[in-house]
C-alpha cells in the first residue's frame, strides 16, 4: 500500500485517542501467566495486536475479540513459538518471561519488528540466568527452561522490554526478587498495576527499584489499555507542522508532558488531565537541542515526529537519538529528498528548518512512517509514500483519522 498526500491543508477539529500498543502487547503477554480469563478494554485494531493474538491463540489461548474488548483464557498447549508468527513483531519477545515461569520453558525465535537498529535480548537474557533460568541464545532462537528463583538483577541500561518480560517472570518466581535500573514508562507502569490486580505482590510500582514477592497462582481480571501517547503526539505534530488548530482527546497529557514542553514556546497548549488543544501561536524557529532518553525524558518514538516538525520549521534543531542507532538516518535521507536540509553525523542530526517539497519517500519504520506523513502533510504539493505497512503495525486508521479533520491522504493498493 502507499499513501498519495496532498500537503498544505491546516487540520482542524478535534481527534480520540484509543489504546497503546506497546501497553497491549505487554499485558497480552502476561495473560500466559494464568488460565483464567483476562479481559482487555480499549485494545487498538492494529496489525501488532492481530499478530500477537493469533501467537497466543497457536500457542494454545482461548480468544474472543469483540470491538476493542479482547478476552484471552485457557492455558498453553505448546511452549513453542512458531517462526512464521513470532517474526512478524517484536512483541512477540513478551510471552518469554510469563511462559517460562507458568509453565518452565520456552522456546521463541528472534523476534521480529522495525529496522532501527540493534535492540539486543541480553538484558532479557541475563535477568532469567539470574532468576535461575537455564538459557540457550542460538542467535536466531532463544530457549529457556527451568522454574524462576528470587534473585537481585541489575539491568545495564533501563529497557522497557526486558524489565516487562522479567516482572513476569518474578511474580511467579519462588521467593523475593528485587530489579535495579527498571524502565519507568507509563506502560511498564500499567502492567505492574495488572499483575497486581491478578493477584502479585509488588513494591515500588512506577520507580526504578522494583522488589516483588513471589505467588504461587495468579487469577483473571479485567483491565483498561492506557491511551496511546505516541498516536496522541503524531496528532499534535500532524496539527503543529500544518499550522492547525487541533483537540486531542481522551489521551494522558501527564504521559506527553516532555513532548509537550518541546512545543510550548511556539504554539498556544491548553491541556488538562485527559485532553489538549494546540493552535498556532507564532512561527516555530527551531526547537533547540533535544535528546532521547527513557521515560521522563524524550521519547525515542517521538523523535521521529520531532524531525519531521524540525525540518518545516524556520531555525536550527539539534537531535541526539541515544537508544536506537538507526533511526535517525533513514528518515533524514526521505525528508532531504523533500528539500530539507538534515545533516546527520552518527547518533546527531543538525536539522535547518524550510519548506519542504511533495517528493516520492518510502516508510521504513513504524514512528519513521509517520514522520513523513507529518512532513507530507505540511510540504508544498503531493508526495507519495510507499511502505505504509509499517505504519498500519500501530496506527489504528491513521489516513481515515487524519482526513476528518482536514487532511488529504488517499490510501491506494499497489
């Protein structure tokens, strides 16, 4: 599929956000950590959450799905995860944790994902040795066995995947375990709330010393997916580089605060707990220096967005992507093609903002993607963007949203 993006339309009017996929995947992992049913609310209808439901309902789940209330039940009829279906998505690394622990062994090829860059499974790795899990890295294919034990883990770096996969595997560890260096994110948070509403013992939820009591058996609940912050940022950039005058509903404007700082000093913000409202306020001359780091700092799936707002503006931006060593690069080479001018030297782009030029850009990335949606949407005439499969991963009818409140994209099969 490709997108043909009729740019300069201001967008106006008010969007909803629904429920974040990287939340979704996480606790769709953990269902494997009981029979009993889970129900999910506000799930997205992406094609990351398809994949991962249909892993869980091969593996041996029971899933019903009715609007955006998902139900999983049952328990595994196989700790093999079968290649076909693990690749296509870097979720797929989410049922590692909680089925070792249920069910004491694994089996899972590399997962899949975006290309942007090297997102090694060692912190994973070494926190289940450390839990007395037995571990093979074949490369292309991980396989654990054995029952977790309570242990201290220190995580080299705060990643969201790896402190995910190893809460799951220490609540049903024997014993008491404590995690150094966990991974803050709104969505870790979320899934530390569930598991103790399906019955975990948990201490310093939300911080970055995490100690959990091991349980015995964990039982079913019923859980709202947290609003997507990623989507609800690529609105607000949408609105912002188009100079448009945009409501963002039913989103957490706490989870955006970073973001939302970034544009304060160029467009008039109204927010409260659950909404904001951009509308230009002057013309935007660049956005300083800007870093990615873990939550609460700047998200690394934002930056993608804030390259494509850097790029249309009128001054000088600086950008450090300090967590993925790809991500800078690809979408700097698209936007150039448009007639910015992005000079990228190893994990920094020095970005001089102007108007950019409808070109023909491929998508390379899911937060890549909708980057150059941003930029296409604010350049001067039509550009065609090819790979708009990667965005459909986590956006739930991105061009269908976009259009209603002023957008001109017209989605084409090729």
């Amino acid at each position: 599929m490709e997108y043909l993006i009729e740019g300069g339309n201001p967008l106006r009017g008010e969007l909803r956000v629904y429920g974040a996929k990287n939340c979704a995947l996480a606790l769709l992992g953990a269902t494997v950590l009981t029979d009993e049913t889970i129900t999910l609310t506000n799930c997205p209808n992406i094609t990351d959450i398809d994949n991962m439901l249909m892993l869980l309902g091969v593996m041996g789940k029971k899933i019903t799905r009715s609007g955006d209330e998902v139900s999983v039940s049952g328990s595994l009829t196989r700790t093999y995860a079968p290649e076909k279906i693990a690749t296509l998505l870097r979720g797929s690394a989410l049922i590692l944790g909680s089925t070792v622990a249920r069910y004491g062994q694994v089996v899972l090829p590399l997962p899949g994902g975006c290309a942007i860059g090297a997102r090694p499974m060692d912190i994973h790795l070494c926190g289940l040795r450390k839990l007395g899990i037995s571990v093979l890295d074949a490369g292309d294919l991980i396989s654990c066995s054995g029952y977790p034990v309570g242990a201290e883990y220190s995580m080299r770096m705060a990643s969201v995947g790896a402190t995910e996969n190893l809460l799951c595997a220490c609540v049903l560890a024997k014993g008491e375990s404590t995690l150094i260096n966990c991974a803050m994110e709104p969505e870790v948070v979320a899934l530390e709330e569930m598991l103790v509403q399906m019955g975990a013992q948990i201490n310093g939820i939300g911080t970055s010393v995490v100690r959990i009591n091991g349980v015995a058996k964990l039982h079913g609940t019923t859980f709202k997916i947290i609003p997507d912050r990623i989507v609800a940022a690529t609105y607000l950039a949408a609105a912002a580089a188009t100079r448009g005058n945009l409501t963002v509903n039913e989103c957490n404007t706490g989870h955006l605060q970073r973001f939302i700082e970034v544009l304060q000093p160029h467009f008039d913000l109204k927010k409260n707990e659950n909404s904001v409202h951009l509308e230009p306020k002057c013309k935007s001359f660049g956005y300083g220096t800007i870093e990615t780091a873990p939550y609460p700092g700047f998200p690394t799936d934002m930056q993608s967005l804030l390259l494509a707002l850097a790029a249309c503006s009128d001054g000088e931006t600086v950008i450090k992507e300090n967590l993925f060593e790809n991500r800078l690069e690809h979408n700097a080479n698209e936007l150039n093609k448009m007639g910015a001018d992005i000079k990228v030297c190893g994990n920094t782009a020095i970005i001089s903002g102007r108007d950019l030029i409808g070109a023909e850009i491929v998508a390379k990335d899911l937060r890549g993607g909708a980057g150059l949606v941003i930029a296409a949407l604010a350049a001067h005439g039509t550009s065609r963007l090819e790979g708009v499969e990667h965005i459909s991963r986590g956006y739930m009818a991105l061009s269908e949203n976009l259009n209603r409140v002023g957008a001109n994209i017209e989605n084409r099969l090729v």
